[in-house]
C-alpha cells in the first residue's frame, strides 16, 4: 500500500509477468506501511496530480485499517524515485559486451561516449518529469550503453539489457550515436520489454518499432524545444554520411521519403493501411521497421491536431497505452481503440484531443471500433 | 558456387543483399568465399536458429549456398550467429554494396 504512493497499482499486469515479478520483488523490503500520515496529507496537498490521487488513497485505506486494527505481512516500498544512474562503456570495436566503464562520461572527449551519456540523460529526464516514469523498469533501474561495438558495425539495438551503438563503416553511415532520436529509441525498446511487451514480430512488432520511434522523436523535439508544428518528425537524420542520398531513415511525418539512393534504395516504409507490406516472417521479422510508418504517421498527425509540445498530451495518451493497455500481440486497430479510449477519458468525450486522434488513425486507413 | 544473401532489420531496417556465383569472380575472390562457407560448417548448421526472446534491432539473416549437388538455407539473426560464420557474412555485406 505505502508503494502506491510513488507507484501505480499495477497488479494485474504484475501478475501476468510472473517472471518479472519474481525480479522486481528483490529490490522491495517488506515492512509494515512506515509513511507517517502527516507526510501523505502533505503529498495529498503539494504532490503533483498523480501523487496527489495515490496519497489521498492511500490515507482513506489506512484509516480504514487503523479501525480494524489489522497487521500486515507483506507490504514494500519502492526504491526512491529519481535516483538516476547512467553508465557507459567502451566495447573498443569487440563484440563483448558491455565492455570497459568509462569514467565520467559526461566529460568525455569520445563523440559516442558524451552523445551516449547525454542522450540516455535526455531520455531518462523525459520519462522522469513527462511521464513519471523512473528509468527502463520505471524502478530505478541503472541504464547501460557500450559504444565503438564491432569493426564498422552499422547498427545500434537492445539486447535486453543494454543499449549498443555502432561507429559506422563511415562510408555510408556515421556513428549511431550522432542523433539523440536513436537513443531514445533504444531505451523505451527497453520499457516496452517491461510494459507492453510487444512481440518482435508482425503488427505487435511494428507497434513496438512505432512506440520507439515516438518517445525517440519526444526525446529530440523536447531537448529542441520543438512544438510538433516546428519539429522535423525524422529519425536518424545524420546517420548518413554525404555520400548517401538520404536526410534521415525514417520520417514520420511523411514516411517512404527519408531516402532514395543507388545503393541503399528507397525508402520502404508505408503511411497508409493501404500499403500494409507483407512479407515472410525471416525478413525483418516479419516488416516492423516497415509497417511502423503507418502508426508512425497516425501519431505524428494526432500530434499536430492538437497542436503544441507533442510530449505534452499526444506523447502520453501514447505513453498510457504502452505502460497499462496493450498487450504482447495487440494490433495497430488495437492501439488505435486503446488510443482513442485513453484521449477521452483523459481530456473529455469529443474533446479537442479525443477528435485528434481519431483523425491520425483514420487519415492513415484504420477506424476506430468503440466496444 | 552459388550464394543468395539477404540481410534484414537493424535499427535501420534496410535490405541488403546480393547473389554470387564463384564461377563468374575472380579466382582469388571465389577462393577466399570458398574457404568461408567450409569454415563456417555451413552445411551442418540448422535452418532455423532460435529467436532471441528478448533485445530489438538486431540484423536478422539469410543465406543459401548450392555447392556442389547440396543446397541449403539458414536463417539467423544477430547475437545467435555463430562466430565462425560473422566473416561470411560480413564479406557478404561488403559484396551487395559493391
């Protein structure tokens, strides 16, 4: 109980994740509710909205057990919310991972190593005071990067663990380090692993691809200070060198035209149902950096209805359909209801925000379905 | 021989990939690519490799080699890729940018 104070009550979810249960209890103590009242009743009155809510729950329960006088067996506090901590290391161009910590790599003179520190900052701080969310595993969870991976690698992913960035061939691409976008992709790979847990595979996948390419995209437009109007809505601009014919790998805004280049090609990705790709499941899984164009686009048009900061609103009517309402195989017509659902109950039925995004699925081919 | 290499995926989601025939390269280029396949053990690797249950991004593969009368296709993706075949298939990159 004293947990939901700085928690949310997630216990259906928590138990579906039996697994993660089992991790997420080792970093519990089981004490009795230790949060004197005159603490809540300050956080009922000063806290944000949300902790304002959980406090003012978690006092009305606990006079109720204070009449009946019940002890309790198992009650936990979470770890204290904001404790940041952001490590990165050097994989000197090996495959072993994570490799040498550096040592304040805030101060580095290594490109990767400053851009890998300030980015997983800038994502951290994002989903800290946007979303009140406390790192990957919303616990405090220490969040880990390796740079320089691999001779001339021309990649960056989520292992599960950690974030790996590439340096490049530096004939095409630079290293993948250079646009803040990227990081924030790979970390909230890392909270979909724990929330949502989207299946890397077919729709599920391309919405896990999507869900990155959204708080990636926050990430950049809030460190540019970019309303959604002035934000360019590219990801990975920079990561080509001059010799490509590209601004960037993908643009949510009008995805298909972030490249066209001899040799890398065109650009894949749809903006529309209409042009849903399908392919066999060993080729990129089955589309999920393809298809994802078409929620990509969804958002990116709810976005600019609305107008303003698109982590303001749009980033978490998206954000509260990752952490409480898809599930691991939920479809794009599923994210579009659950999108839908969320915006009206969080700004009004037929609200500004409601009737925006219902507009972003509907200009890229999917109509809502109300239950 | 004949190879046909597609790679997939990676954060950038880009196909990449060529086909060869050893009989059309130079000599020391079809060499070198023999070499690779046989280190690799290629012949006695599965089809399919088990599918990281966990991790994004990674570059998924595939690759089909006929040599000799035997035909055969693997399909993996990155961090399960056998050490002994990364040469093969970081050569083959090299080939489908040329």
């Amino acid at each position: 109980m004293c947990r939901n104070i700085l928690r949310n009550v997630r216990s259906s979810k928590e138990e579906r994740a039996a697994g993660r249960k089992q991790e997420q209890m080792t970093d519990r103590i089981p004490i009795q509710c230790i949060i004197p009242p005159h603490m809540l009743k300050e956080l009922a009155q000063k806290g944000s909205p949300k902790q304002r809510d959980l406090a003012l729950k978690t006092l009305m329960v606990s006079e109720r057990i204070r009449g009946r006088r019940e002890a309790f067996a198992e009650v936990y506090v979470a770890p204290a919310v904001g404790v940041k901590c952001i490590k990165v290391y050097d994989a000197k161009h090996g495959q072993g991972l994570p490799g040498d910590e550096v040592q304040e790599p805030g101060n580095s003179n290594d490109q990767a190593v400053k851009e890998a520190y300030d980015g997983a900052n800038a994502t951290y701080d994002m989903y800290l005071d946007v979303f009140e969310r406390n790192s990957i595993d919303d616990r405090g969870m220490c969040i880990l990067s390796s740079v320089h991976f691999g001779e001339n690698y021309d990649n960056a992913f989520w292992d599960g663990r950690q974030m790996v960035y590439g340096d490049g061939d530096g004939e095409l691409f630079n290293r993948f380090t250079i646009s803040m976008d990227i990081i924030g992709h790979e970390l909230t790979h890392g909270v979909t692993e724990y929330e949502a847990g989207l299946v890397y595979y077919n729709q599920p996948g391309a919405l896990n691809e999507h869900m990155s390419d959204v708080f990636g995209s926050l990430v950049k437009q809030r460190i540019l200070n970019q309303t959604a109007d002035e934000a360019d809505w590219l990801i990975g601009e920079g990561i080509f060198t001059s010799k490509v014919n590209g601004k960037a790998l993908r643009s949510m805004k009008e995805p298909g035209t972030a490249y066209n280049d001899p040799v890398l090609g065109k650009d894949p990705q749809p903006g529309h149902m209409k042009d849903y790709v399908r392919l066999s499941p060993w080729e990129d899984n089955g589309g999920v950096h393809i298809n994802s164009g078409i929620p990509n686009r969804a958002f990116c048009i709810t976005a600019m209805e609305i107008g303003g900061y698109a982590w303001e609103k749009a980033g978490r009517i998206w954000y509260i359909a990752l952490r409480d309402r898809l599930r691991y195989n939920s479809s794009f017509q599923d994210a579009a209801n659950k999108t839908y659902q969320i915006a009206g109950a969080m700004f009004g039925e037929g609200s500004k925000e409601h009737e925006a995004v219902k507009k972003g699925w509907a200009d890229v081919g999917i109509t809502i379905k109300k239950k | 021989m004949l190879i046909q290499f597609v790679r997939t995926g990676g954060f950038a989601g880009l196909r990449t990939a060529v086909t060869l025939d050893t009989d059309t390269l130079p000599p020391e280029e079809a060499r070198k690519l023999l070499e690779m396949v046989d280190a690799s053990g290629f012949f006695n690797l599965p089809e399919k490799f088990p599918v990281p249950t966990r991790g994004a991004d990674y570059f998924v593969y595939r690759l089909t080699v006929e040599k000799e009368g035997r035909k055969h296709t693997v399909e993996v993706s990155d961090p399960v890729a056998p050490a002994a075949l990364r040469p093969l298939l970081q050569s083959l990159v090299a080939y489908a940018r040329k």
